[in-house]
C-alpha cells in the first residue's frame, strides 16, 4: 500500500469513529441539562490554533478565594471529541468544589503526536498567567482525562515528573503544581500494547503518522515513569477493552511505591464499559465521579 493510499484509508477511518461517536454522545446527553449554581466561562483562547485552542471554566458561584483545579483532558481516540462533548461530566465535577478547565486540543488527522501534549503543555502555561483572574490555585492541580485523555495526561505527569523525559519534547514546564491526577479507562504503553482490532489500529496510526521507531523514545513513556509519578485514581470497567492496560499501570507504579488508587468497577451480574462514568445519569457514574472527586481532596 503506498502512502496516499494508506492517508485515505486513514482519513476514512477517522470520518467513521467521528460519526459513531457523534451518534453515541448525542443519545446520551440529549436530554441533560446545564446544573444551576454554577459560574461558567465559556471559549476562553489559550494558543493559537483556533477552536482547538478553546476552554471552558466551570466552578461553584459561590465560591470564596482561590479554588483547586481540575484540568481535564477528553477522550475520542486522539481524533474525535471536544470540550462541548464533555460539559456535562465537567460541571458534575464543578459542583464537588473544584474548578474544572474544559479545554479543546489538536486532534488527528489534521494534527499529529506530539501536538496534544504540547496544547496541554501551553494551557497549563496559560493557567499559570491567568490563574489570578479566574480564581485558580496554581499550587493545587489535578490532571484527568479518559480514553486517549488518560494517555495525554498520562503522558504528561510523566515528563512533568521525570526531567530525562521532558528534554525529550523540549518543553518548559509552567509554574503550577501538579498534585495528582485521575486516569480513566486509558492506553499506557502503546510501544507493548496490541491494538483490538482493524479501527483501533487505523486510529492510532492516524495520531503517530510515522512508524514508532521514528519516535524513539519519545513514545516509550512507560519507561520513563518513575516513583516521582504524582499520585493517581487510575480508573477502568470489568468490559474495557483496556482493562489490561489499567493493570500493568498499576503493576508499575505499585513497584515505584507510588501513591495510587487502582480500581476496577462493574462485576458479572452488572458489567461496565469503556468510559461509563462520563455518563452522569447513571448512578453508578455518580458514585465513581464521587470517589474520585473525594480522592482528589484527600491530597490537598
């Protein structure tokens, strides 16, 4: 197959996961409904890219002084997905005493890796500027994300946390202080992982671009975790398909002696699924978002 012919095959494939998970976000939240007692700030630009470079800002109205920060980065296989698709779970954390920064970045194919995590890089810049203006605690920052938003997360608390990493994408780390994360239903280690099937492997290929063996290093993050790793909620479902992935990231870390949480949630008589916990009407989404959000708290 030459190389056109593979951007097509890409491209398409890329068009399809974008009309199945439009289809699937829109039955979910077509009946939710904006929770009252909220201030919310809309399309703030943090870079340059346009609506790639748009955020949100959700936090109690009646807040007083300076709130702890959740920077929560969205899922959609590095390809699909936006701040807009995520509101709803976003505000449900909001309402737990956070300020939750909603945020869009470049997505596949039109962009490739490293660009997501250079776009967290420079929000977190920008939250470092700004932070006085919104009434953000710079010393109190939480990174979350699910799916491909665990592993840009993932990605980043991990050259946050190791310098040898961080020359790798030669970037300056902000002044803000990362106190753990949530990592929710995510791929940790794409250099060992075996994708499930065809799409999954189309859609990875679309976020490299190029072979792994051009990137050397840089995609091997699992390596570079080290027992500096902030803490973390590392979240997955008994039916996610990266429930394994979930388990070797907990296997690591409990090797560094990092403080963490590993949970699986669901059991045979009620099986959960990849991201069930975006989805607010249900109450076992409820209880998980509450455990985390509670998790959370306990490292301030």
């Amino acid at each position: 197959m030459n190389q056109g012919t593979k951007n097509m095959k890409l491209i398409q494939a890329i068009d399809e996961y974008r009309e199945q998970c439009k289809a699937f976000d829109y039955e979910r939240d077509r009946n939710k409904a904006v929770p009252e007692g909220l201030k919310i700030i809309k399309d703030v630009s943090y870079s340059d890219y346009g609506d790639f470079s748009l955020l949100d800002i959700y936090m109690p109205e009646d807040a007083v002084g300076e709130l702890p920060v959740i920077v929560h980065t969205h899922g959609g296989a590095f390809c699909y997905g936006s701040k807009e698709v995520y509101q709803f779970y976003c505000m449900s954390l909001a309402k737990q005493g956070f300020a939750v920064v909603n945020y869009n970045y470049r997505l596949s194919y039109e962009y490739s890796f490293p660009a997501p995590i250079e776009d967290l890089n420079q929000l977190l810049t920008w939250l470092a500027i700004h932070a006085q203006e919104y009434g953000l605690n710079t010393e109190q920052v939480f990174l979350a994300g699910d799916s491909a938003g665990a592993n840009i997360s993932y990605v980043y608390m991990t050259l946050y946390s190791n310098p040898e990493y961080r020359k790798l994408f030669a970037l300056t780390v902000p002044k803000v202080k990362l106190l753990g994360g949530l990592l929710n239903c995510g791929p940790y280690d794409f250099v060992a992982a075996e994708q499930n099937n065809q799409q999954q492997i189309d859609l990875v290929d679309a976020y490299y671009q190029k072979p792994y063996s051009n990137y050397g290093a840089l995609i091997d993050t699992f390596s570079f975790v080290n027992d500096n790793f902030p803490p973390c909620y590392v979240m997955t479902a008994n039916k996610d398909f990266f429930k394994e992935e979930a388990l070797k990231l907990d296997e690591k870390l409990s090797a560094l002696g990092v403080e963490h949480v590993c949970k699986i949630w669901g059991s045979g008589e009620q099986p959960l699924y990849h991201i069930f916990h975006i989805d607010i009407a249900s109450d076992v989404a409820v209880q998980c978002n509450k455990e985390q959000c509670e998790y959370l708290k306990s490292l301030l």
